[in-house]
DNA sequence: GCTATCGATTGACAAACACCAATTCAATTG
DNA sequence: CAATTGAATTGGTGTTTGTCAATCGATAGC
C-alpha cells in the first residue's frame, strides 16, 4: 500500500496550467491492492458472508449437505458462492466420502482483516 | 451474524432420508450481513481499495484533483468509484468552491472491520 | 458576460456476476 | 452391476459492473 501524495494547499493556478502536479504512481503495491480487493469481493455477498461467517463460528469443517439448506437458493449456486470463496483462499475444502467439508483457511482474512485496523 | 447450526457426526442415513435435518434460517441477521457484504462490496475492487487507503493515510481531506491522477483511469471512472465508496458510506465528500474534498468517514468500516477481527 | 476548469452525470458497451435447471462425476449401498 | 446420493459443472438468462467519450453544472478569473 502507501500512495506517496503531497497535499498542497488548493489555490487558483494559472490558466492552462494543471490543478496539481502529476504524482507518480508506486504501482510497487497494486499487487497488494488486487489481493485485498479479491478478498473483500469475496466477502462483497451477503451469502458468502454469511457461509464465512457460519464456518468461522464452527472452527472444524462444515458439510456442504448443512451449509446448503442455511440459504434461499439452490445447491448448485451454494457451490458457486463456495467456489468464489476458494479461489479468494478465503476457505478450503476437503472431501471425506460422499461428502464436502468446508472450512475457513487460518490466514485467508489476515492481511485484509490488518489493512482494515 | 450467528447462523445457529448443530453439527451432527456424518453417517450414512437410509436411503430416501436426507443427509440432515433442515436448520431453521435466522435472518434476524440477515440485515446486518447485507450492511458488511455492502462495504466489503465496495472495497471489491482494487482502484477504490486504494482510494480508501490513500484517504486512511492522510486524516485529512484530500482533492479529487489529487486522487485522479494516481490511477490510470480517466477522471468519470473515478468519480464513480468514489461514489460507489460514498453509497456504502465508507467515504463522504465536501465542496470547498471548485474543488471536492473527500474523506473517510469515521465509524464506515467498523462493522466490517470488528466481524473480520 | 465570456471563458476556463473541476468534478459529476449520462449513455453506451463489453465483461463479469448471480441464479437456476439439467447434467455429470464420485462414492456408497444393496 | 444398478441405483442412489452429495456436490461440482455446464449452459443459459437477466442483471450489474467497470470503463470511456461526451456533456453538463457550478465556480472563479478575466
């Protein structure tokens, strides 16, 4: 992160003459940037949200067979939301069987969870 | 938050029953998911990320004619990502003659902020 | 009043998204 | 093997998003 940015004092400049000058842009961060914005896409539906949430609360692994039923929407689109949120390494999975486990990843939230304070 | 949910030990259940019982949907909660799924939303993309981040960094309030420039996007692109940060009441604005001024607004991430610890 | 500038708004477009029905895959039981 | 079940994938649809060019409203200086 850290955007290096002078802030002047507004005044009226000459005419022709731009507002400010150009500050450089330190894009040595705009991979730090698009990890984070990923991670809070990912948090960015009230579903997924709540699928983190539930996860969270239970520290062990979650069947997709009870995560599913917690929603007002079908199977295949709790299975989409819980892909969103693997890719993001938000959570990970872990089949055992005819069953899918669930559980949020230890450190998929920190460096957001830090930048937010 | 708080989506109550007994974790029953999987195991095999006759044919024809469902692999658990239906857990009853609390959406006393639901509102306050959509408010959090809202902001992190708005951080979900890495231009309005750093935004906020270059408003965090200076307590100040900082000229949109500073911000424009930092990002390669023209100036509509970003006076609609700070609309966007403004609707999910992560950042306000105020008009000091020609010039915007925009600003974090003190308690807009918190929510977010506390739930993701 | 005329002109230049900052920043918001409008309109258009392609890409991405949320959702579902239908299907497929994998594993388990009879 | 055949039937069943949990979960992922596919294909489709309607909506939302990110972006820009063009325009507009407001303010300030000449």
């Amino acid at each position: 992160m850290s955007i290096d940015l002078q802030l002047a004092p507004k005044q009226r400049r000459a005419p022709g003459k731009p507002c400010c000058e150009p500050v450089v842009y330190p894009d040595t961060e705009r991979g730090e940037a698009e990890r984070m914005a990923l991670v809070a896409k990912a948090l960015g539906d009230p579903i997924r949200l709540q699928l983190v949430d539930v996860l969270r609360k239970h520290a062990g692994k979650v069947c997709v067979c009870e995560l599913t039923p917690l929603f007002d929407v079908e199977q295949p689109t709790v299975s989409h939301h819980l892909k969103v949120l693997r890719d993001a390494g938000v959570v990970d999975s872990e089949r055992r069987g005819i069953w899918a486990y669930y559980y949020v990843v230890p450190n998929g939230l920190k460096e957001l969870s830090t930048w937010l304070r």
